[in-house]
C-alpha cells in the first residue's frame, strides 16, 4: 500500500506551465488585471511543484 497521497488533477510539466504564464502575461500586455494576478500566482505554485521548488507569493 502506498503512503504517497494520490490527487485526481493531473500534473503538468514545468514547461507547459510557463508557456501559460509567457501567454498571460503576453495578453496582458505587461499588466495585470486583478484576476489575472490570481491567476499568475496559481500558476507560480503549481510551476513550482512541477519543478520541485517553492515560490512566495503575494498576501
């Protein structure tokens, strides 16, 4: 039996992550809207357990 917690999200590699975060911050245009710092942030965390890192965020 595994002591591992399984999770049903998928994870995805760092890379595909940070052509998200290139994206949004493309659309954005070097600005970010409220919810898209949300978004920005979220995607910081999970790029960081893709690569085994940790990030601070934003309060």
């Amino acid at each position: 039996m595994s002591t591992m917690p399984t999770s049903s999200r998928s994870v995805r590699t760092a890379a595909a992550v940070n052509r998200e975060i290139r994206a949004l911050w493309k659309r954005s245009g070097g600005l970010l809207s409220p919810e898209e710092e949300r978004a920005y942030q979220r995607l910081l965390v999970e790029w960081a357990a893709a690569t085994g890192t940790s990030v601070r965020t934003a309060a």
